[in-house]
C-alpha cells in the first residue's frame, strides 16, 4: 500500500507553477532593482524618483529576456519586438505605479527613523503592489500565446 506522502508531491495547476516562475524571475528582476536604487541614492546626487527610474528600467530588461525564455517558453524570435514593446509599456506604466507608491510611502517610513534606508522598505512596498499588476496583464497580453509551465 502506498502512502500519500510516500508520493512526491506534484503541482497540478500549469498556471500555477507560471506565477511561481513570474514570481522568481521578478525576484531576480527585484534585486537587480533594490541593489542599483540603494548604490545610486547613496552614491551619487540623483534625486530618489530618478534613481529608482534607472532601477527599475535594469529590471525590465532582465525580466524581459527570463520571462520570455523561462515562464512563457517563448524561444522563437517571432514577434520579439512587439513582445518587448507591450512588456515595455506594461513595465514603465508599472514603475509609475511604483514611483507614486514608493514617493507616497517613503516618508512614513522616514518618520520611523531608518536613516538613508527609508526608500527600502517603501520600494518592497510598491514591488509587491505592481507585481499583480505586472503580472495579470503580460499574462493577458503580451504572452497570452506563450506556453505555461
């Protein structure tokens, strides 16, 4: 007799295992982002709403290329450009989500007292809100052909 939990367990729901993918490629996406936005607040003069611009535009591009090869199973240069440009759209629209959340939350958590730090935690803050966005409508748009997990 076999056990249920002798059994590996399996994930049975495809779009399941693409959020998953989605979510550790944003992950990366996400580091790449948090790490640049921290060395060029603290390492330059660029204002905070520019610095997490040139962030989050490195994530982009990361994202694009991993999502496309990894989530979406997308090999084939078919439509690439088009792809990159509604990935594109979707991704600036959502780092102007971010920058109005991470600009509305980073003073509620200066006034917590982390010091130079402050903008961290209000940036986890808004990647977590645009992941959903993000998310929801490449899945609807630009890789509603690609191939789930």
């Amino acid at each position: 007799m076999v056990l249920m939990a002798d059994r590996p367990a399996r994930i049975k729901h495809p779009e399941f295992v693409t959020v998953l993918r989605f979510a550790v490629v944003g992950a990366a996406g996400t580091i790449v982002d948090l790490l640049l936005l921290a060395l060029l607040t603290t390492h330059t003069s660029l204002p905070m709403w520019v610095a997490n611009m040139v962030s989050y535009s490195s994530g982009i591009i990361l994202n694009y290329q991993l999502n496309r090869h990894w989530t979406f199973r997308q090999g084939a240069c078919e439509g690439v450009g088009r792809k990159f440009l509604q990935f594109s759209t979707i991704s600036l629209a959502g780092m102007v989500l971010n920058t109005l959340i991470l600009s509305g939350f980073e003073p509620v958590f200066a006034r917590l007292g982390i010091g130079d730090w402050n903008c961290l935690p209000a940036k986890v803050t808004a990647t977590g809100i645009v992941f959903f966005w993000n998310y929801v409508l490449n899945r609807l748009w630009t890789f509603r052909d690609g191939n789930p997990a």
